[in-house]
C-alpha cells in the first residue's frame, strides 16, 4: 500500500536562511517559517497561535533560498515532513521534525532587492539518492 507524506506552508521566515555544504559537495540552507492562525474562542474573543517550522532545502534550491530569503519574507513552501533523531550529550534521544523542501515560492517582492516572486523547485533527490544526514552539522 502507498503512502504520502506531503505538507503545504505559507508563513514568514523567522531568520535569515543558513546555507552549508555536506561533505561531498551538496548544499544544504535551512530556515524557520512562522505560520500564524487566528480563531474565535467560545467566549468570542480573538485568539492567535503561531507555529513554527524548520524547512531543509538542497542543491539548487537551497542556493537559490540562500541568495533570495530574508528573515520576514513571506514563502510558500511544498514537502515532505521528516523526523530524525540522536543522542546528545546529555545520553538523551533528540528528535526534531523538519519539512525537506520541493519547491519554494517567494510570494513577495523581496522588499526592494529586485528579485521577482517566482519560485523554484529542487529536492535532495538531485543527488541521485538519499543524503546521510549524520553528517549535517545541524
């Protein structure tokens, strides 16, 4: 039986984009996307709830979110959630929930550095497999 894993996010970046490179030359940028949710309570008051996503994006997309993404700028991002975990040094389990990035849409002007709203696609599939993430320094 077939599976999906698939999420769909528009929010505004919490902090500038970090881009690295792995071992064997992939790049690899991460960033956080705030996404806000406004409702009515029972009492009908206001209330607001924000939730905050770590997004990886590789290769070609992770250069291209590191050379257009600002902390603020509002995106739409397309993937798949993936959780992984290690043990700290602490000799307690860690898992983090991260969205690997298929395509990310700049819904913005950019705030005046003259990039356009159009968006890209890549995954870390370009590698031609999967990427070890133990060796991601994050």
């Amino acid at each position: 039986m077939a599976g999906l894993n698939k999420v769909m996010i528009i929010g505004n970046l919490g902090r500038d984009p970090e881009m690295r490179y792995t071992p064997n030359g992939a790049a690899v940028t991460t960033f956080s996307v705030a996404v806000n949710r406004r409702w009515t309570s029972q009492d009908g008051q206001p209330q607001d709830e924000t939730e905050w996503f770590n997004v990886v994006a590789w290769n070609k997309l992770a250069e291209t979110c590191s050379q257009v993404l600002s902390k603020g700028r509002l995106v739409y991002v397309e993937g798949r959630l993936r959780t992984r975990s290690w043990d700290g040094q602490d000799g307690q389990k860690h898992y983090r929930t991260e969205v690997i990035a298929s395509d990310v849409r700049f819904l913005d002007s950019g705030r005046g550095r003259g990039q356009d709203a159009a968006g890209t696609s890549g995954t870390e599939d370009d590698l031609g497999g999967d990427i070890e993430t133990d060796d991601i320094p994050f």
